[in-house]
C-alpha cells in the first residue's frame, strides 16, 4: 500500500499519518523528521537544512527530491510507504511523478487532509506540552484537548501535571505565516501539487475539524 498525504501545518498529518501506518503496517516516511534527525546528528544535510528550516522556507529541491526517492528505495519501504510532508510543492510533484511512472510504482491513495488556514495557525499555536509526557494532548484552542484550568493556572488534561510547556517554533507566527503561505499557494505551492495529482489520480478529502476519533473514522472509510 503506498500512500500520500497532504495537509497543511497544523491539521494533522503527522497524527493521521501515523494512524494509517499502523493500520496498514508500513513506514511514516516524514520529511520533516528526516530532516530534523539529520540536524540533531550534526550532518553536512542536516546543517545545510537547518539554514532553510529555521526561517520557515522549502530546503531546495536538489538536496529534498533525490534524499526521498533514495529513503522509498529502503528495505523497508518494500511492502509500501506513507509519504508525508512531500512533495511540497510542483517541481517536487513532477519529478515524484516521473519517478513513480519510470519505476512502474502505483500509488494506492493520495489523501489531503483539509483545514482552513486561520485555523490550523490557532491549532499550532495553542500546542500546549505536558513536561512528563509529549504524547497527551493539549492545546487552548481545542474544544476537545483543553487543559484543565485551576486558579488562572493550566493543568495537563490526561496526567494533571502543572507547567504545561510551549514549543519554540510552534510560536512563532512569521514561520508559520510562511509555511502556510507555501502550502496554501496553488500556483507553485502545495496545494500547486495536490492540484497536480488530481489531473491523475483520486485524491480523497477528509475535513480535520472534528476530533481524532472522528477524522480517523472517515479516513478507515475511505482508504482500505
Ligand atoms: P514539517 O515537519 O513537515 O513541517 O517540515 C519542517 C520543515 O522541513 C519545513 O518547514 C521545511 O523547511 C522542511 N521540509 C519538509 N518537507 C520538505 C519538502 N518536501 N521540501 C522542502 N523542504 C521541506
């Protein structure tokens, strides 16, 4: 089964992404974490990357396009993968394209996952992270992962561990303005690529306003 999915900053992808890739046994193969373990492991990719990362902008096609296509030719990409996070805009949509034909590889479901930009900003804004565990959800702006409040102060809503921390970058509103701005832009942006691979292939929508339980419902509908 191979899979790509497209959403922009904020609605969820890496979430439902890892939803799908356990539900169908194959590897969440992310941009983004590839690019962000590289940094952390201090490697000549890694410190080009960062320079581009750090302002919100698109690492250049030549080091992202090839350093992709090499990672779905890995062991365990055989059986399938769940691409997330590229292509991210038309040139990388093209030459993926062009790989898949050349290599007579079939893509099973592309899948775009829907949020209106003012939003996912808010979702990533109000990330709120609980010092014990990065996995319980919360965030001020979600109905359905509120903190819980106490005397003007936040609590975690799964553990009740006080000091509820912020990610740097999930703060940062010029970064995200701008990440945003890529994916939104449909003339060479993301939505530039999901708009190219309508002209080929079915491309599943799911709204990502209603929670978890409900998104990975319809996706389970929709992609089997
Ligand atoms: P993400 O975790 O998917 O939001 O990605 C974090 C950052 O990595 C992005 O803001 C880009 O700077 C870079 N990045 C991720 N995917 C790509 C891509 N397909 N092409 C170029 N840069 C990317």
């Amino acid at each position: 089964m191979n899979i790509l999915m497209f959403g922009p900053n904020g609605s969820g992808k890496g979430t439902f992404g890892a939803v799908l890739s356990d539900r169908f046994g194959i590897p969440q193969v992310e941009t983004g974490v590839i690019f962000r373990d590289n940094i952390s492991k201090g490697t000549p990719l890694g410190k080009e990357a960062k320079t581009y990362i750090d302002k919100g902008e698109l690492v250049p096609d030549g080091i992202t396009i090839p350093m992709i296509l090499s990672r779905l030719m890995e062991k365990d990409c055989a059986k399938g993968w769940l691409l997330d996070g590229f292509p991210r805009n038309k040139t990388q949509a093209v030459a993926f394209w062009d790989a898949l034909q050349k290599e007579k590889i079939k893509m099973d479901y592309v899948v775009e996952l829907i949020l209106d930009r003012d939003t996912a900003k808010k979702r990533i804004m109000g990330r709120r992270l609980c010092p014990k565990d990065n996995n319980h959800p919360n965030n001020i702006y979600v109905k359905a992962n509120l903190p819980v409040e106490k005397d003007g102060k936040l609590y975690c809503r799964v553990c009740g561990s006080p000091g509820l921390l912020t990610r740097a970058d999930d703060q940062d509103e010029a970064a995200i303005d701008k990440r945003h701005g890529i994916y939104f832009d449909t003339n060479t942006g993301t939505l530039a690529s999901v708009n190219y691979f309508k002209e080929r292939v079915k491309v599943i929508q799911v709204d990502t306003v209603p929670g978890v339980k409900e998104v990975t419902e319809n996706l389970f509908k929709l992609v089997k």
